[in-house]
C-alpha cells in the first residue's frame, strides 16, 4: 500500500506540472512515476540510507495548496516587476523553526517553484534563497511568507 501511495503521489504530481489532463500526458506521467518509483527504491536499498519519516498526507496537501496559490501570486507579481523594471535580485539566508531534512527540503523545493525565487543552499534549517526584492520592505516580505505560510502544514500545534 506504501509503494502504491507513493506512485499515485507521483502521478499527481506530474500531472499537476504538465498542466494538461490529455490520454498522452497521463501514460508519459504514469511510466515516469513507476520509473522515479524504482529509481528511488534501488537507490534507499544500494546506499542503505534510512527510511525518511513520512508526513502525514494531510500536511503535504496542504503545502500544495499553499505553493499554488503562492505560484499564481508571484507570477503575477512578477510580470508587473519585469514590465516596471524592478528586477533586483537579493540573496537572502533564512533560518527555518523547523529542522527536520526531509521538511526543509520540501520547503526549499517549494520555493524554488515559486516564480522570482530559488533555493540555492540549505544548511542544517537556514535555507539561501535568491529572491527579487527592491526595498527591504519586499524582503521581509520574502522572509515573512517562507516563516509563516511554508513552515505552517509542519509546525506542531501547542495546547
């Protein structure tokens, strides 16, 4: 069941990306999720790395949200800059409340899919991105989105 709910993660994923729900797309999506399915599991069982702890799909759902609508805002948000002008690229480091690997690479991948934005490093939880950003104003807006929209599917409640 675990291997089957990884493939139709995959799937989906692909799909989602391609941008199109045709036959062609679907049959190219599922022969390249079955062959990342094999690759990944050759790969665990050759290096013998230990299993990542999962997340609960949940949590993953909801960071996919939060990437889209974040994709759709920045796109727009970077028309505009590229049609002004405004293309100040900045580096910034941004150090995550969250420490777990696997989550801070979900983060980083979540970022540089957002249009304006890559991950360049991660190092333990600070993550380096390269941003554009013509004030300070728009980089604490970069900071403010990373730390409270991305990090949040991952933060444990506390009662």
């Amino acid at each position: 069941m675990n291997r089957f709910l990884k493939w139709i993660s995959y799937l989906i994923f692909w799909i989602v990306l391609s941008g199109e729900l045709s036959i062609l797309k679907i049959l190219n999506g599922i022969l390249v999720s079955v062959t990342v399915l094999i690759i990944t599991e050759k790969t665990f069982q050759k290096t013998k790395v230990e299993h990542v702890k999962g997340q609960p799909f949940w949590r993953l759902l909801w960071l996919f949200f939060i990437v889209v609508v974040e994709m759709f805002k920045a796109a727009f948000q970077h028309i505009v800059r590229i049609i002004v002008g405004d293309d100040v690229p900045v580096i910034l480091d941004i150090e995550l409340s969250i420490s777990d690997e696997f989550i801070v690479t979900l983060i980083a991948n979540a970022i540089t899919l957002t249009p304006g934005t890559i991950t360049l490093k991660t190092n333990g939880n600070i993550i380096t991105v390269l941003g554009f950003a013509k004030d300070e104003f728009e980089e604490n807006e970069i900071r403010h989105t990373i730390l409270t929209k991305f990090q949040k599917p991952f933060r444990r409640s506390r009662l």
